[in-house]
C-alpha cells in the first residue's frame, strides 16, 4: 500500500520534474568514479550466483522478478555485475534476459559481454537479447514513414526528446538514451557476432514474443513502435 500511494503522489508531479530528478540520479547511479569503488561487488555477486544450482539471470535490471536475479552495473542496484568482465566461477546460467543493455555498450565491450555470458552458460542455456532494430528504423526512414515518426514521437514524449523531421527516426537512437556511447545493430550482424561466439539457434521474435514460455512478455518496452522499432533476438549454448 505505501508503495501503491508514492506512486500516485509521484504521477502528480509535473513530468518536467520527474524527468529532471531522474537525469540526477541517473548521473550519480552511473557516476564513473563511484563504479570503481564498489567494483569489488562485482565479485560478490557473482560468488552469489555460484551458490545456486541453476541461475535465471537479467542483466540491466534493478526490479525484482519472481524467480529470476536481476543485476545492474549501477551504484545503487541489490546485485552489482559488470557484465563486461568475466563472470568468476559462474557456469550454471540457464535462461539470460537483457533488455536493451547491449545498446549502451561499444563494440568491444559488447562482444566481451556476450562471450563472458555465453561462458558461464549451461550447454543448452538460452540468451534473449533485446536491442533497438537498426534495420527497421532505417527502413522507416528510407521509406518517409511519417505514422512511425509521430508513433516514436507519442511513445517516447515521457522522456523529453525532439521529433521534428525524419531524420530524427535515426537521430534519436544514435544520440539520445546514453547510446551516443554505444553501438546499434541490425539482426544480420548481431547474430554473426553470436554464431563467432558459438551460439546456436540465433532466432528474431517479435517483442514479448517467444517459442519459449518463460521468455514470453519479458521485455520493459510494450509501446506500439516497440513492436518494429525492438530487435529481439534468442541464442542457445
């Protein structure tokens, strides 16, 4: 009940000051030099991970989900994880969610989290990644698709950002959402760089979509550009 009442109090508050007290803590949660600080939890968490038989992992994810652990690399998160490090003695990850993590991360360090995840895989484990769709959205612009524009502009107004004119299909996922620091893909190259790494089965599903019941409906973003504008794609060991 407390949390159902913050809550209504927190949607009352004009979306201009909650955007602004979330940029705020958004910088101290990600605050580089406090990340290096704590980076010794890192090894916590994993020494976690190592005591369960089986492990049902989401990376980028501080909420709570029955029957799954979530990590972030975040200073304030219950199970810190620097997914780009190895994951120490971790063998036993079954099913693995991230949910538009791999966007925010370079080339380099993407690879590196893939394959430190696909290490600490039980054969047969299954990966889920989700990721904005480099492809459709160059389509939607290559095609002057201006109902996808006005969809992302509707979809994405609680979070402040400009869509004008065409161009900004692509702008936006390029500059906006910290993924100016990262990099975007298309289903063809991501699933190159997973099939290097030894995955098997690389498959695109809608988003919330899978042949795999408990990767039904796993994913944050259920706005209706989610639908073309989220490349989902599952991996197997």
């Amino acid at each position: 009940m407390p949390k159902l009442l913050f809550l209504t109090f927190y949607k009352k508050i004009p979306l201009s000051f909650r955007n602004r007290v979330h940029f705020l803590f958004h910088r101290i949660n990600s605050n580089r030099f406090l990340l290096a600080l704590l980076n010794f939890r890192h090894y916590l968490t994993c020494r976690k991970l190592r005591s369960y038989e089986f492990v049902k992992l989401r990376v980028g994810e501080s909420g709570k989900f029955h029957g799954w652990i979530s990590t972030n690399y975040q200073v304030s998160c219950r199970n810190f994880l620097d997914v780009t490090k190895p994951l120490v003695g971790v063998k036993n990850l079954e099913f693995i969610i991230a949910d538009n993590v791999l966007e925010h991360l370079s080339l380099t360090k993407g690879r590196a989290m893939l394959a430190n995840l696909y290490d600490s895989m039980l054969p047969g484990a299954t990966l889920r990644l989700s990721t904005p769709n480099l492809r459709e959205l160059a389509n939607k612009y290559a095609n002057s698709d201006f109902g996808a524009l006005e969809q992302l502009k509707i979809d994405l107004q609680q979070h402040s950002v400009s869509f004008e004119h065409l161009p900004d299909l692509l702008r936006v996922q390029f500059t906006s959402f910290g993924h100016e620091k990262g990099y975007l893909y298309d289903f063809e190259t991501l699933q190159a760089i997973l099939q290097q790494l030894g995955f098997r089965n690389v498959r695109q599903f809608a988003t919330s979509h899978s042949e795999i019941s408990l990767l039904v409906d796993v994913e944050n973003r259920k706005s209706p550009s989610d639908s073309w504008a989220q490349l989902c794609i599952e991996a197997e060991k």
